[in-house]
C-alpha cells in the first residue's frame, strides 16, 4: 500500500455536470435559470462558477450578489467596534 501523498491529489473543483443541475433545479423550465457558486480550493484559491440563462438573470444574480457582499462587510464592520 502506498503512502499517502497531498501534493499528489488532483485540486479541488466542482464537476461541470453538478453545476448544470443546479442551474436546471434553479428556476422554470424555460426562464429565470441562473446560479453562481463561490468556493475555495484547499490551497485557498478562489473558483466561481456561473451559468445563466439571460444577459437580465445574469445582472440580477450579480446584484443580488454586491447586495450581500456590501451588508456582510457592514456586518464585519460593526462587530469590530
């Protein structure tokens, strides 16, 4: 049996095909489908993921996306004090 080697392993990453079910769960059946998903590898790399269905889902999703940024760095903010 071989020993166990870290820097051996392939990176982390989410499979293509889990990211398009999500988007295929994440609205109807012909609209308002859209998903992004932040991760990090275990070097501390940071991967995002995105697939949408229209230019209009795309800007709302990243809106939605600076909305909850923005609060958390508010909410980091005041915990500091």
């Amino acid at each position: 049996m071989s020993e166990f080697e870290p820097y051996e392993q392939p990176e982390f990453s989410i499979p293509e095909n889990l990211v398009n079910k999500l988007y295929e769960f994440s609205g109807d059946s012909d609209k308002y489908k859209g998903v992004i998903i932040a991760c990090v590898t275990e070097k501390g790399q940071p991967l995002i993921y995105s697939r949408f269905d229209s230019i209009i889902t795309e800007l709302g999703l990243r809106k939605a996306m600076m909305d909850f940024l923005e609060k958390s760095d508010g909410d980091i903010d005041h915990t500091n004090d």
